[in-house]
DNA sequence: GCCACGATGTATCGTTACGATACATCGCTC
DNA sequence: GAGCGATGTATCGTAACGATACATCGTGGC
C-alpha cells in the first residue's frame, strides 16, 4: 500500500526527520530539496500530510515554544506543528535502507540523494550505481536511435537531442565520480550530526529539458 | 480555451503537418521528439485527439494506400488515420509565430524548439532569448539561496545542488551559442525541405533531475 | 498445421497530483 | 488605519496518467 507518492512521503518523513515543522515551512524545505521546477502544491502536500497521520508516521506537536518570538509568551497564530512518531522513524529507516528500482527513477532518486547523509555507505553505492546503469540503459537506446535518425531530421531536433544525450552523459560522469569518491574514502562519515536549526530558503526546479 | 496540454496539442499538430498518421505512430513520434523519460500515455492522447477533432484541427483520413503492404490491396486491419485540417495548419502556424512565457516554460519550450525549423528566424531568436532569461532568473535565486545555505547542509545535498547549478548554467552555455549561430547565420534556410516519410524510432525521456 | 508470443492498434476507467482558489492573521510601511 | 505582502491551513475541479482490456497481425518453433 501507499506506493503512489512514496517519494514525497520520504521528503516529508526525512525533513521531519531533522526538526519539527509545520505544513507551510515543510513546503518550503520540499521545494529547496528536490525543488527547481516544479514546485509542491498544497493540494498535495496536505493530503499527504493526513495520509502520514492516518498511518501513524507522524504527529501534531503540541509542546512547541515559539522561540524568537519577541513578546515572549505572545501566541503565535493557529499553526500545526508535526513530528515524527516512533514509527514514523522506523519506516523512515527503512526508506533510508531500501535500494531497487524505486530508488532510482528519475523522482525518487533525487529523494533518497538528499538523505545520503542518514544512509550507510553500502546502500550509497547501490543506489549510486543503479541509477548510473539505469541511465546508461537509456543512453544506449537513444544512441542507436539518434544513428537511425541522423541524417533525416532536421538539425534543430538534431541540437535538441544531441544536448540531451550530452546531458545524461554528463550526469553519469558525475555519478562515476560519485561512486569513486565512495569508493575510495570507504567508510567514512555515514552520518552527519544535524544542523542547529531549519532555515527558509526558496529555489526553482531546474527541468533542463 | 484549451489552454491545459498547449504542448501536446502542438506536438500532435506539428507531426501531423509532417504526414498524415495513427494514434498509435503519433505516440511513439511525440515519444521521440519530446521523450526522454515520462512516456505520453494513451490515456492522455487519446483525449487529446477527440478535443483536436471536436475542434475541427484534425480529420480521419479515408484514403489510406497502405503502401509496402505486399498483397497489394489486401486490407490491413482497422485504424485511424488522422490529418491536419486548413484550420489546424492555420492554428499551428499561429502556434509557432507566437513566443512568450507560454514558450518559455520547461515543457513547452522543447516542443516549439522541436519544430524551429518551420519558425522564422525572428521568432526563433526572441524565445531562445526567452528561454534563457528565465534560466538565468532562477539561476540568480539559486545562487543567493546556496550562499545562505551553504556551510549548514551536508555535502550530499550540497552535491546535488551544485549538480543542478552547473547543470542550468550547461543549458544557458547552449542558448547561448544557439543565439549566437541564429544571429551570424541570419536568414538563412527558415524551412527545411520534408523528409521522405515519417519512420519509428523509440527513445526514453531525460528528467536530470 | 497450429499455437504461443510480441508488436501493432484503439479505447476507457480509477486514481492522483496539481493549479486555482478561499480564507484568515501577522507585521510592515506610508 | 489602510493597504499589502508574507505566513498559514484547507479544499475542489480537472487534466494527466498508469493500468488495463480487447483485438489483429506476423513470426518462429514444434
């Protein structure tokens, strides 16, 4: 159950993961994290949400303590702060621990990339590589396409996909480069201690094509 | 009207207006013109060739001559075969004349890039420019919001946008040149003379990111 | 001969994600 | 003290999609 939006749900789980937070500031945190491009909507963000409640994962905060705020004890407006539940950290170990296919479509990889902080060095790899080859799948296709079509087309769909080609072919380098540094520096730093305090930020998605 | 799915509506048109061609064909022809990782669904153009023949842009084409058939007049079994009406290559000229946001957005930027050889110079240089200014919009954001960021997150995520970054900047490199090539090469060959016959071809989208 | 299987082909249904929108409060500036 | 942009929660209508059904053709194996 639950496989549609997974990614999404391990976005969630894993900013949560870091500190509590509230839907609107969640949004933000989404949209840095795997944003350029398209950006979360609230119309499925909060569905979301109420999902992750229904299951258990996580859970209002009641105890929240407005720090920052200058007239002290002054009430913020209504806002609903979530936090991760038990379980909510468990499957989000589990997530963290799982690498297959799910792991490394174009969605869902970005997701398990922004956690590889919390992920142990043998499951980087895994997944780092998986998606390479998964790419380099889909290269050799396009190549004997584009061969086929070469002459026939004309050169402005020929720039297109040609800028295209070059561009997963960049992204595999960077991911060789990637799994040689993990390689290499084996075993170091699996997890990184987390920083003080969530800040804003706010980006596009880049679609590059 | 009809403003939801421009992109696909001129992708259909466009590749109509090359020869005539079944539903079947014309998704594996988007597929490669656009393709790259999300794959059209029948679910999605099916639909949109019943509003394109609702409104009039396209026809079933009767006269089918099953050329290459080797029996000769033998039947092949029951399909579509749709074509461009006047008001449809009337509508699709006017697609490819107009640039503005609509031709700058992540999607639809590929599909008039695609068929750049029908659109004059003009129109060409004024949505690559297009195209490139939001790029470089965004880039300016990013760039602020990594500066922000940038000792507080872990090298994973820091990775992953600087990937990004560098990724844009790659496509800003292109337009550029493509500009340029458009601006010294002036008014050279606006049409290119139509391939033989439509052929097959399949291929898998890139989403990068 | 015929049967299995993959490619070709049209079509719809249920779910999902999302854009648009509504509504409310806060804090700022003019 | 009114206007306005940021902060916040929430839903609704619909376009897009994955899955699926169904049918025919070509072919290769037995």
């Amino acid at each position: 159950m639950a496989k549609r939006g997974a990614a999404l749900d391990m976005a969630v789980l894993g900013l949560l993961h870091e500190a509590p937070m509230h839907g609107y500031e969640l949004r933000k945190r989404v949209n840095a994290l795997l944003g350029w491009g398209r950006v979360l909507s609230y119309g499925t963000l909060y569905p979301c949400l109420k999902q992750l409640l229904r299951n258990g994962l996580i859970a209002p905060d009641t105890t929240q303590t407005l720090s920052g705020s200058p007239g002290g004890i002054t009430g913020r407006r209504a806002r609903i702060v979530y936090k991760l539940t038990a379980e909510g950290k468990e499957h989000f170990a589990q997530l963290l621990a799982q690498s297959g296919p799910s792991s490394w479509d174009d969605d869902t990889f970005d997701v398990h990339f922004a956690f590889f902080a919390r992920t142990d060095a043998q499951t980087r790899v895994r997944i780092l590589e998986g998606r390479r080859n998964r790419l380099e799948e889909r290269l050799e296709g396009v190549r004997v396409a584009l061969a086929r079509t070469r002459e026939r087309v004309d050169k402005y769909t020929l720039a297109l996909q040609q800028h295209g080609l070059e561009s997963v072919e960049r992204e595999v380098r960077w991911l060789n480069e990637l799994i040689d540094t993990e390689r290499s520096g084996a075993g170091h730093d699996a997890v990184a201690p987390p920083r003080s305090r969530p800040r804003r930020s706010q980006r596009r998605q880049h679609p590059i094509k």
